[in-house]
C-alpha cells in the first residue's frame, strides 16, 4: 500500500538522539491510519511511546479529510489515548514525508523534531525552553524560514510535569485531553515540526479525484460555528461569541470552517490586516467556550482564558471545566488563575460529563448515540476524517469506503475497521 | 505541475527521437554565465527526454577560454542579454560564429535569440550576428501596459524593448520546417513567449515557424487583438544553415519542459542538423573507455542526506517567499521569488536518481557531493537571511543577488553531476542498471 504514504515509519529514539527509517510488515497488515498507530504502540509500549500519525486519506480533497493523531499512554489513566491533530496539522504530517513517526524514550536535553520532505532532523530546543507555545511556534517558524509550518508543540506546563499539560497546534491548544503534553514534557521534547512541499499518489487518480468532488458536493455541513453549537443542542453558544467573531476558519479539506476568530484586543469589524499583532484567539472547539458559559463567564473574558490556557499548554476542556465555577473578568487575573490550575476536573462536557470514550477521550452525548459516536472515530482515525464532521455532516461513509480502492488499492468497511480495533 | 511535467516527457515523439541521436551523441553546453536567468534548466528536460547525457553547463568564461571546441550544441535560454553580450565581448561572439561555422548548432530562446540578430545593431550586441533579421517589438513610446508592467519593458538604446503577450502563443509551420512532424495536421503548435522577440526574417527559406496569435493562456498587457494583430505572420523561430552548422533564434522558449510538441520542433531541427553534419565532425563518446565501477566515496550517504536536508529547508523558505509582495531587478531583468524554488526543484526531483546511483556503486567523483552539501547549506542561510530582510521591509536586493547567483552554480554543478552519471551509465560501467 504505497499510495497515499510518504516514506516509512520514522523510530526516533530520543535516549540516543538518533532517528532510524523502518518498515514493519505487522504495522502494514493492521491497516491505515491509527490502526497502523496502535499495532506500533503495541510493539513499541515498553519504551513509553508517542506515536504521530495521520489517517489513509489525510491530506487528500476528501472533505474532512484533515485528520492525523498522536496517540500515547494517557498520564491520567495508563491506558492508550489518542489527541487529534486538526486544523492543517495532520495534512502536513502526511505531506512531512513519514506515514508513522513513533518517539521513544526521553532526551537528555531539550530537542524538536523538524521533519520536512522526508528529512528527520532532531533540533536543539535549549532555546524554547520556558517559552509558551505562541513564542515557540513563532520561533521555530522564524527559525525555518516559513509561516505555514505546523508546530505541534508543549508549554510550560509541560516543562512542569503537570498532569495538565496538553499538546498544541501552534498556537490554538488542541483536542488532546489525556495529557500527551506531559508525556512530551517528560520526554524533553518540546515541539514536533512540520512541512513538506511533496504531492501524493492515488492509484487511480482520476476515479479518486471523481469521487472525492461527488463527496464534497453532497456533504451538507452549512459553514461556521453554529452548526456544531446546534448539533451540541447549546445553540446559544455561537451568540454569546457573536460580537467578538472576525471570520469562521476551516481545518484542511473541509467545507464545515467551524472554528472562529474571534478578536478582543481589536474591533471584530476591523478585516484589513493592523499593526496590533495578537488581536484575539481561535476557538477551535466548543467544548472550553462551553464549560466557561455554563459556569457563568462572559465570552470577553472567557475568550481570554482559553488563550491564556491554550499559551500555557493546558488542556482546554479540562482547564475550563475546573475555571468555569469562579467567573473572572480582570484579564490578569485570569492570567494568574490559569497558571494556578491543578487538574481537578475531569475531561468530559457539560451534558453527559461523566462518560469516558476510552481511547477517543469523552463522548459527545447530544451529537450522537455511543455507537455513532464511536464508530465515526474509529473510520475516522483510520481513514483521516474528522469525526465531528463525519457526524453532523451525515457525510456518506459508504462513499469514504469506495474511495480507499481508488486512493490506495484498499477494499475496506465498516467490518475491517471494527477488526482493527479487536 | 509535476504530473503535467510527467505527461509531457511521455509524448510519444520522444522515443521516436531518440534514435535519430544514435550511435553517436552530440555533446551539449548549456550557457549559464553571465546574463542567464533560470530558463537553461528547462534545456535540462529536453535533454533527459532525448537521452542526451553527455552534457555540461558553461559559461561565458568557458566560451572564452575555448570550451566550444568540446562540443557539438550550444544552448542559450532567455535573460539579460546586455549581460551576455557584455560579458561574453567582440572575442565571444568570433568564438560562437567560429563554433557554428565549423559545424556547430547554436540554439538561442528568447534572451538567447535577441543575442544572434543581425538587426540589433547597438552595443554590446553588434558584433553578434548570426541570423539576417530584426525583431518587431521595438518602439520609442510604448503605450502603457494592462498588466506585468515589471516585465513589460527592457530599455533598447533610445527605444524600449515590450512584450504585448505573455504566455502560450500558436505558432505555425514556416517555408524551413519542410518534413517536420511537430506541427501535426493541424499544422500548428502551442509554445510560451516570457519576453522573446517578434522576429523579421529576411530570408523565408530560414522561417521555421511564425506567429499566429496568442492562446487563452497568455496574459496581454496589451489588448488581446492588438497583441494578436502585432505578432501574427510575423516569424517566431528561425532556422538557418551558416557554414558548416546551423542556427535556431526562437522567441518563444521551445524547450519548456510543458510543451511537448515545442519541443518536438527543437528536438527536430537539432536531429536535422545532426543528421547532415559533415562526416569527422562527431565528437561521440562512444569511444570513451569505461569508468570502472567502484564503490561510493567515503561519506557519500551523510553527504546525501545534507544535500537532502538542505535543499528541502530551503524550498521550504522560498515557499515562504513566495507569498510576499517582492521582487528584485537583476540588470534588466526581473526575478521573483517563484524563481529560486524552480532552481531547487531541479535539483530535488533527481536526487532520488543520484541515491540509487550511489547506493549503486556509481563512479561519483571524490569531494563532489561533500562541496554540493556545503553549497546547499550556504544556500538555505542566504534565503533565510533574504526572508528575513525582505519581510522587515529592508532592501534585500544584495542578497537576493548572492542567493540568485549561488543557487545558479550550484545547479549547474549538481546537474552536471547528474548528467555525468547518465552518461557513465549508459556508457555501461560494470554495476546493476539504474532506473528512474
């Protein structure tokens, strides 16, 4: 299965500051995606591992097609777990040239991965230590000559071995709520880089392309935030943020754009580029915005807490969770109660809070039943396709299945993939 | 782009090409000195594609210490011309008339047709005079452009060179294309005009191709029809026979590697030419004596992987430039940042080949991929240091001319090796066969 893949599997052993180029049969024969991921957790686990990966069409017009993962044991639970690498940085994982990078062990000294067109270099990080994730995205960008690199990154949380401490993608926090921050903090390994300029195959490239097009024109998702606030029945949500919001921005290859700018050290209404250089912050995900509304924050400063936590490389969801019942205004303070967060909340949402998703973190109750919800991670870890999109877009995965041939000589369903995960 | 490149290399006319190149190979110098913006790397694809492997890059330095004697084609792309001709001098210009008239093929595209025109009377120019004709896109006071005011005009002594298309033009079969293919049925074919010249020739026994007018994929800083009615008719290749050799001036750049039956034209005026030189001027190397295979240099691995990691880094920033509002002007020409990743991609896309050849046990010469890892990282400092400067807001014309100049060497020593191991391979030394 050389379609749809870059390279091989990437073994960076971090005790050895050397990086090893493999391919393992086993790991081919799981299947794609975060099948593939599990099978080099598994063979790898001793050696504490963070596995980067992206899913078979990662990368691809595929709509939705932006998904790859990290997937590490969970500090919090000691079992495996998986973060999301949304936005742009599961396509650049695929297009770095490396279908699998598992990291092992933990480093001496401080280091990055920069994994560019197929090269892994392992970086000196002496210089980003202490610095939060926008000044770490910013330097490595600046280090490598290019804004478009995808920096997913830990804070000084991470440095500070707190159980809180989530990975980031650049600047916006992440879906990671099982502390694989703290596994890169424990590691020394404070940012994994990524670009690649390459293109990737399809075995048939026109059939491909064909039923990719049919897709995106079926796909129903209406743009911005408020069709995911509806489909978590808090549709109020998106207004609350309203009078903040600069533009909606979407993930790679998805027609859905729910993730919103909004601005609060700027007028919203201003769209010509200004000399202010941090207007505001992205809320790429609801479920932080959400907590910090039901405890009773105005979206003001609640706006400014997610950045400030999202600086620090805190778990967003659990972070707001454990704010959202002492509403704060003063944006010092909010500063200084975010660098005091102990990590007493547990990851969940508001509505059904309690019920864990094992591997995929918590269910999202109102969106879909636990099957659904399930099945719509499994496809989409394994295929590259977000799951929230996969569900409120009612997208056809009928259709997803018939383009793996097409993409990569792959005959594969619903069954294959409920047998990748035993 | 990439899978566009791959359709055009697999036109079918190349392999029928191919053949009218053997036994006996010409041996190829692409200019690259003086004046040369990037559009030799072009000849490059060409090349590959007709399995012309004996090849080198060479300069005006090279034309005057005598190096035409070593070859059979000279290939000159487009660029500053006031730059090559001054540079290659009245003594350069004895030298490619010498070389052409004992046999030699002098191929010039746009820059490189300028260069040979008898009309373009004005120094540095005069003394080059290869083809009878003028050029038409000449006028005092050109009226102002619709679009690409930066690469509307050159300066012309009093006048001003202009260029009312640019992009895809048709061009059409002239009087010396007798028995080429090129032109299919229809009797047309599609090239791209960046800046050539709109040619009078004197003689239409040496009209290969003329003008017919411009495509949909053109930009017209003029009005489409008065672009359309200034060049139709008017001659876009000639071809003519002097002494012993030939001479190919075009305005449109023949041999971009997107336009397959462009060069298809080229490829057949080179194998006409071929065909009919005189006997005992073939400079074959068939009779060359076989470099034994060896094992790779010491280091050559870790020398790979820097170029590897090197040019990547750098791709990666030029990328990054290119989505800025800037430009340099380098003599009358204009460089904009898309320019330096082409250099590069050059050499990115035949890496992989030069690996397999030294995992192979190819014959690469000692210190030669050590001195291109240490190019590339000079490289990737001087575009970062150029990124920088220009998104400060600095004058970053300095710099972009020593990474311009930098990365044009290192090309040409990079592909030079390339070439090199083509040629040893199909020469045969004794190791498994490489494919690409």
């Amino acid at each position: 299965m050389d379609s749809m893949y870059e390279g091989d599997t990437l073994i960076v052993d971090l005790d050895a500051g050397t990086t090893d180029q493999v391919s393992f049969d086993e790991v081919d024969e799981a299947g794609p995606g975060l099948a593939a991921g599990l099978a080099l957790y598994e063979k790898y686990k001793d050696d504490d591992p963070l596995v980067f990966g992206s899913g078979l069409l990662t990368g691809t017009p595929v709509p939705g097609a932006c998904l790859g993962f990290v997937l590490g044991k969970s500090p919090l639970t000691g079992e495996p777990a998986v973060a999301p690498l949304s936005l742009f940085a599961g396509a650049e994982m695929k297009l770095s040239g490396f279908s699998m990078v598992v990291v092992k062990g933990s480093s001496p000294k401080p280091v990055y991965l920069w994994l560019h067109d197929g090269v892994p270099d392992l970086e000196d990080a002496s210089k980003l230590t202490g610095m939060d994730t926008w000044e770490t995205t910013d330097a490595i960008r600046r280090e490598m000559g290019e804004s478009l690199i995808q920096v997913i990154c830990a804070g000084p949380a991470a440095e500070a071995g707190s159980k809180l401490a989530s990975i980031s993608i650049n600047y916006w926090g992440s879906g990671d709520t099982a502390a694989l921050g703290a596994v890169m903090g424990e590691k020394k390994l404070k940012a994994v880089a990524l670009r690649g300029l390459g293109m990737l195959d399809a075995d048939e490239p026109e059939e491909f392309y064909a039923k990719a097009v049919e897709l995106l024109a079926a796909a129903s998702m209406d743009v911005g935030f408020a069709p995911v606030c509806s489909a978590l029945g808090s549709p109020d949500l998106d207004a609350w943020l309203a009078p903040m919001k600069h533009r909606v921005r979407a993930c790679f290859a998805c027609p859905g754009a729910c993730a919103t700018f909004v601005k609060y050290n700027e007028d919203p209404a201003v769209m010509e580029s200004s000399d202010i250089e941090e207007p505001g912050m992205l809320v790429a995900s609801a479920a932080p915005a959400l907590w910090l509304q039901h405890g009773g924050w105005e979206a003001e400063p609640a706006c400014r807490a997610i950045e400030a936590m999202a600086r620090e490389g805190i778990d967003l969801m659990r972070g707001a969770r454990e704010l959202s019942d002492k509403p704060l205004s003063d944006a010092g303070e909010i500063k200084s109660a975010v660098k005091v967060l102990e990590g007493t909340a547990d990851a969940g949402w508001p509505e059904g809070a309690e019920i864990s998703g094992g591997l995929f973190g918590p269910w999202v109750p109102p969106v879909a039943s636990a099957d659904a919800w399930l099945e719509a991670n499994r496809v989409g870890y394994v295929l590259g396709i977000c799951p929230t999109f996969l569900l409120i877009s009612g997208m056809d995965t009928a259709g997803l299945f018939a383009l793996c041939a097409p993409a990569a000589g792959l005959e594969t369903g619903p069954d294959e993939i409920a047998g990748m995960f035993g | 782009m990439k899978g566009r490149t791959r359709r055009a290399a697999a036109h079918p006319a190349f392999e029928r090409l191919k053949g009218d190149f053997l036994p006996d190979a010409p041996r190829v110098a692409i200019y690259c000195g003086d004046g040369a913006s990037h559009s030799w790397i072009w000849f490059t694809d060409l090349l590959e594609r007709l399995e012309l492997f004996d090849v080198a890059f060479i300069t005006h330095g090279d034309i005057l210490a005598r190096a035409l004697d070593e070859f059979d084609i000279l290939l000159v792309g487009g660029g500053d011309t006031y730059a090559m001709a001054g540079s290659l001098g009245r003594e350069g210009a004895r030298l490619i008339e010498r070389f052409v008239t004992e046999g030699g093929l002098y191929h010039g595209s746009c820059a490189g047709a300028y260069l040979v025109l008898s009309g373009v009377d004005l120094e540095p120019f005069t003394p080059f005079s290869l083809v009878e004709g003028n050029m038409l896109n000449v006028m005092p006071d050109p009226p102002e452009p619709l679009c690409l005011a930066h690469k509307y005009l050159a300066p012309y002594g009093d006048e001003w060179v202009f260029h009312p298309v640019y992009g895809e033009v048709e061009l059409v079969r002239g009087p010396a294309a007798e028995g080429f293919s090129a032109f299919g049925e229809a009797g047309a074919l599609g090239a791209p005009l960046f800046g050539g010249p709109v040619l009078t020739i004197e003689d239409e026994q040496c009209i290969l191709a003329d003008y017919a007018g411009s495509t949909a994929r053109a930009a017209f800083p003029w009005p489409r029809e008065d672009a359309d009615r200034l060049i139709s008719g008017e001659q876009a290749v000639a071809l003519r026979r002097l002494g012993d050799g030939t001479v190919l001036a075009s305005g449109p750049h023949l041999e971009h590697p997107l336009f397959p039956r462009a060069n298809e034209l080229m490829a057949e005026a080179f194998a006409q030419h071929w065909a009919g030189r005189p006997r005992g001027t073939s400079q074959s190397r068939t009779q060359t004596p076989r470099t034994p295979a060896g094992s790779a240099p010491r280091g050559a691995d870790g020398s790979l992987l820097e170029i590897k990691r090197q040019v990547s880094n750098a791709r990666i920033v030029g990328f990054g430039l290119e989505k800025m509002p800037v430009t340099w002007q380098i003599g009358v020409k204009v460089w904009e940042p898309e320019k330096i990743r082409m250099f590069l991609d050059y050499t990115w896309d035949r890496l992989p080949y030069l690996d397999r050849a030294v995992g192979s046990g190819a014959p690469v010469p000692g210190g030669a991929l050590e001195i291109l890892a240490v190019g590339f990282s000079e490289v990737t400092g001087l575009a970062k240091t150029l990124k920088l400067k220009a998104e400060s807001g600095q004058d970053s014309q300095a710099e972009a001319l020593s990474l311009l100049t930098r990365l044009k060497e290192l090309t040409a020593s990079f592909l030079s090796l390339y070439f090199r191991l083509r040629l040893e391979e199909r020469l045969g030394y004794d190791r498994p066969t490489l494919r690409d």
